[in-house]
C-alpha cells in the first residue's frame, strides 16, 4: 500500500530505523563539515558551505541557492517539496564556529573528526555540525519517505551567528521569503533532555569617562576617569534590581524544567533566566599608578528575561548617564527577548518525538544564550532549538556523544513528519 495509506506508528517506526541504520553515514556527515574549517573571526565559512551543499545535493528532489552576503560569508537555502499543498517546516543551522584554538592543549587533531569512545571530537561538533548534520539526515530520510508527509521541508544554513552578525539568518529571512516557514526546528547546542523554545534579550554598551591629567601625588589638579567610569558603572549593576513582568506560562515552564535542566546547564539557571544580568567584561583605562587617568572605557553585556524591554532599558541608561559629568554612553548591540509559547505545536511535537525516542519525557525551558531561533523568532516563525549536549565547547578536545547525536536526528525527523503530517 502507499505510505501515506500505512498506519502512522508504521511509517514513523520505518523513519527511526532508517535512521538508526544509517548511523555511520550520520558520522561521516558531521565530520565531512568538522573537516571544513569555518572559524569566526574571521567568519569565511567557504569551504564549510561546499561541504554542506555537497550534502544537500545527495537528497533527491532538492533545490539550492547560495547566497553570499560578504566575501566569505556564505549561506544556503535547501528546498525539499512533497509534492502536495501544505505547511513549511524549517531546520536551521549555522556553518561557522569559534575559533579553532590549535594551541589550546587539543589530544585530538580539532579539524580531523576523530571518533573515540563513541565521542566525535572537532572543532564546531556540538556548535554546530553535528546538529546541522543530524538535521540533514533527518532530511534524506523524510525524502524517502515523501508520501507521509505534505508541504516542504527547508533547510537553512547561516554563514554568520557567532558574532552575532545580521548576514546570515536575518539577511536570509529579510530578503528570501522561502528561508522562513510555519516553524523552524535548530540543532544547535543543548541537550536531547530539553526541548528550548525562547531565549533572553541582549544589550550590549560601552561606557566611556573622561578626565584630565595630573600627578598621582597631586590628584586635586586632576580628574580621575577612572572613578567617574566607577559611578557610570553601578548605574548599570543597578539594573539587576528591576522585576520583570513574566507571563505566567514562562514562570511555570522554566520552574518546571528545573530539576531536569538545571543539573545540564548549571545550579542556579532557572534563576538568571528570570532576571536581569549585567557583566562587565572589560575595563580599560589609567597608564600608570602614579597618574590620574584621562581615559577610562567599559563594555558590558546585559541580558534581560522575557518582561523587560530593550527600549525602557536603554532609555533609563541615557537618562543616568547623562547625569553624570565626562561621561558616554554607546550601544553595541540589541536584541528584544522572544519566545514561542511552550503549548505551540511544534514545541509539543519536539517534546512528544524527544520522549519517544528517550523513553522519559524532556524539559522545555528558556535557553541562556543566544542562536538563530531568536531571529525567526522576530519574524514571526516559531522556532525551537533540540541539539546535542556541548562538551568543552569553545576549548581543547571539543565533542559530542555520538549516541545523542543519532537521537537528535530522530527527534528532528519525527518532529518534522508530524508538524507536516497535522
């Protein structure tokens, strides 16, 4: 009989087993793209998304378009028809990396996709090959299986999300109306236990004093900047004091995933991912102990909980600092806060395919820090990241457990066949 005539436990059970066995192929995937440095900075991710398209092209029926928004900054758009009117679900990822880090202390060569204890070790594995990988087999596998499902499935591969750039998923979702959809599924870094739908708001400032000069021993010729940058400095560790207005359904969601998120992501998460940070991570100024400073500058990143908004934020900073003599005050960087409801449909279908796959049922929560889910978010997708657990992220011997990794793949195929298949 045709599949879409088959019982549905059916055909999500042939999926799964498609999957399972191809696992080699799924390794060899990711390590084709650890393979292909793309570390930003600088952020070329050439060779990177002639991996990725060289994976795309093995998935029949699809269409590619390449888009470069920079030298070096590439992007690509995957379309994947059924063949019948539907729904648009879209997996989404991003090619760059950090930095490989050579001198960092590596065992393993970062950019040779070593397997070892059933680990696959690179550079960009957990953040975010891997994941892009266990999308793209998610992908191969539902275009075998095209009459179970209706719509389109597109993928989207971002050349630039570690900087936080807007020429990559902004540019794409700006400009190219098929690089969005009805939701987006990411693999970015997470853990298969959380299902994350939101994420917190970022501003980023500089914060510049002035003075004037003198000789340490005459400091009332002078003005220290320094210490004016310190005044400039608790007006912004004060912000830790506003209380955000939460909706209710996000207070009981990331209170509930607490006892299962918080031992994967660090005591106290539920906590910063309802409240205002400030961190300042740098401080520059002075020249020597024995002269007063003219100069002083400071840079900080802000992370606001859903509740809060940018726009009060900032008005709030230009009034303070504007009080304040020989004081500036500049911003780098912002974003709003976003989420999608936990009771969407594609979260459910994230955590309904999670549970089935793990045999116990996942968290879903807020994420900490930043993706491309936030983006589509701001153009009106929902969107969800389900990626495997990052270890050493960012430092030596960077990996992921290559049982996780088959498991993302699974969830992003049911999760994908069901939101299609509704």
């Amino acid at each position: 009989m045709p599949i879409a005539d088959e019982p549905k436990i059916l055909v999500e059970s042939r999926i799964v087993d498609a999957i399972s066995a191809a696992r080699d192929q799924l390794i060899e995937m990711s390590r084709s793209l650890i393979q292909a440095p793309s570390p930003n900075p600088p952020g070329d991710v050439t060779e990177a998304a002639e991996a990725a398209e060289a994976l795309l092209r093995t998935i029949p029926g699809v269409t590619i378009q390449r888009i470069e928004t920079a030298p070096g900054i590439v992007n690509l758009i995957g379309r994947l028809p059924s063949g019948r009117p539907g729904r648009r679900l879209v997996f989404n990822g991003h090619l760059d990396t950090f930095p490989i880090g050579e001198n960092l202390g590596w065992t393993v060569s970062p950019l040779d996709g070593v397997v070892k204890d059933s680990k696959l070790f690179g550079r960009g594995v957990s953040d975010m090959k891997g994941g892009i990988a266990a999308s793209l087999l998610a992908t191969q596998i539902l275009a075998a299986h095209r009459d179970a499902w209706r719509g389109e499935i597109v993928v989207t591969l971002a050349g630039d999300e570690e900087t936080m750039g807007k020429l990559g998923s902004y540019h794409l979702l700006e400009h190219f109306p098929e690089a969005g959809g009805d939701a987006m599924i990411s693999g970015d870094v997470g853990s298969p236990m959380v299902v994350r739908f939101g994420e917190k708001g970022l501003l980023w400032v500089e914060v510049e004093a002035e003075g004037s000069p003198a000789h340490g021993a005459h400091v009332h010729k002078g003005v220290n900047a320094i210490d004016r940058l310190r005044h400039a400095l608790d007006v912004l560790k004060q912000l830790e004091t506003w209380i955000p207005d939460e909706p209710p359904e996000l207070v009981a969601a990331i209170e509930a995933a607490k006892l299962i998120s918080e031992p994967l992501s660090g005591a106290g998460e539920a906590e910063t991912l309802r409240r205002l940070t400030v961190n300042i991570g740098v401080i520059e100024g002075g020249v020597s102990p024995n002269l007063v400073p003219t100069r002083a500058i400071a840079k900080a990143d802000i992370r606001l909980p859903v509740g809060l908004r940018i726009a009060d934020v900032e008005a709030h900073l230009t009034a303070e600092m504007a009080k304040l003599n020989g004081v500036k005050l500049r911003i780098i960087q912002r974003y709003e806060p976003n989420f999608t409801s936990p009771s969407h449909e594609i979260v459910q279908a994230v955590a309904n395919a999670a549970e089935q796959i793990l045999n116990r049922k996942p968290a879903t929560n807020m994420r900490v820090g930043a993706s491309d889910a936030r983006v589509y978010r701001m153009f009106g997708v929902p969107s969800v990241v389900f990626g495997p657990t990052p270890y050493n992220m960012g430092g030596p011997d960077e990996y992921v457990e290559l049982d996780e990794l088959l498991q993302v793949a699974k969830v992003h195929a049911l999760a994908a066949l069901r939101f299609l298949s509704a």
